[in-house]
C-alpha cells in the first residue's frame, strides 16, 4: 500500500482514488466469491439440500463400435453397428449410481438427456426419475443439425444456470465433448460433475463424482 507521505504535488491525485476506493465499497459491500470445491459427506450433504444440476457423462461404451452419422436421426438408433452403445459394464455402473443416489437421499425432480440412446439408456438405468430427451445437450457431432457447435454450447450454459426447483437437483446426461465446450471440465464416463447456478445466468463447479466414488460415498455416509 502505498504511503500516506505522498510529495505535494501527486496527494490530490491520492485521495481522490481512496475517497473512490472507499466509495465503491461502500455501494457493494458484499463481493460474491465462488464456492469451494465440495468432497465426500460435504458434497452429499449438499446435494440432499438441492439447488444444484449435476451433470453425468454417459457410462461406459464399447468403444469397439463407432458413430456412423450419416443423416438426421441416426443418433436415435441403439444399433451397434452404426452408433456406440454402452458395454455392459457401463449398464452395471449406471444402475449402482442410481441406486446409491436413492440410498443418499438425493432429492430429483427433472432427468434430461442427450436424445442419443447410450445417453437415455444411462438415465433411465439410473432410475431416479422420468427421462425427457433434451436436444440442449445434444452432442457435438450432430452440431449442424442444431444451428451449429455454438448454438449447442450456448444452449448446454443456459440449462447449467438454470436453477432446479426448490430443494431438488436437476440431473443431465449428456457427452464429454459438450462439457469440455461449454464447462471447465471434461467428464470420464460415468462421471458426475455438480454445478450450482450463480443467479445471473452463468454457474460454478461445486464437485466431481466418478463412478467409483459412489461406493465410498455409500460407507462414508452409513458411519
């Protein structure tokens, strides 16, 4: 800080930036900071309370498989042999998730998810409520089908600000690569990342929670 010893000639200036300084704190008395990184029982105990959307990479594929996407709607198909699906693995992981979401308590009101199907077919292995295809998470690849790659990152932002209702969480299933475009992080499979709304149209990152985060969630919480 600088002194209060200032030559002559620069005191004028001096002032005037601490009576601004001191004027502008006292209009915003309260600076908004981001939340802290929550883990274990803290991010659980969060979660219980709600106002959160927590935002799940599909589970495992078959990465043996490939995206074959040639026109409007394949994303829908569950063939393997034109769009990867979930290995089976991945089925098992999407049922213990949901089902050590039930067991924590974990209040949801609203599942969406990418309409492609290894994303529907993740929701709704987790069980923790209806699924309603959202094509505002849609993934990357079908971009031009959706007003470009922009449009989607645009619209993915808008649901992540969005509050959930009151006391619940919002859960979206969705891809890695429109995470990695429209959020800091980019997902494993399986993995779920919590994001709190910040009231003025954007969010924060609260926590991540891996598929194999569930079971010690599970012990922690049973102590």
């Amino acid at each position: 800080m600088a002194s209060l010893n200032q030559p002559a000639d620069r005191a004028p200036h001096y002032l005037a930036g601490l009576l601004l300084t001191l004027l502008l704190f006292a209009l915003n008395p309260v600076i908004a900071a981001t939340p802290a990184i929550l883990t274990d029982l803290a991010l659980v105990e969060a979660l219980r309370a709600g106002g959160y959307n927590l935002y799940f990479r599909h589970v495992a594929t078959d990465w043996s498989q490939s995206d074959e996407l040639r026109q409007e709607g394949d994303w829908l198909t569950c063939d393997p042999t034109q769009m990867r699906q979930l290995s089976e693995a991945g089925r098992a992981d999407a049922a213990a998730i949901g089902n050590a979401m039930r067991e924590l308590q974990i209040p949801v009101d609203e599942v969406q998810a990418s309409p492609y199907c290894r994303t529907v077919e993740t929701a709704r292995l987790m069980n923790i409520g209806e699924v309603t295809a959202s094509t505002a998470v849609m993934n990357l690849r079908a971009a031009e089908y959706f007003g470009g790659r922009a449009a989607i990152v645009v619209s993915a932002r808008a649901l992540l600000a969005t509050p959930p209702g009151s006391g619940t969480n919002r859960v979206i299933v969705a891809h890695g690569n429109v995470a990695q475009a429209s959020t800091p992080v980019y997902p494993a499979e399986g993995e779920g990342v919590v994001f709190q709304p910040d009231g003025k149209g954007g969010f924060f990152l609260v926590g991540r929670i891996g598929p194999a985060d569930w079971p010690r969630l599970l012990k922690l919480a049973r102590q």
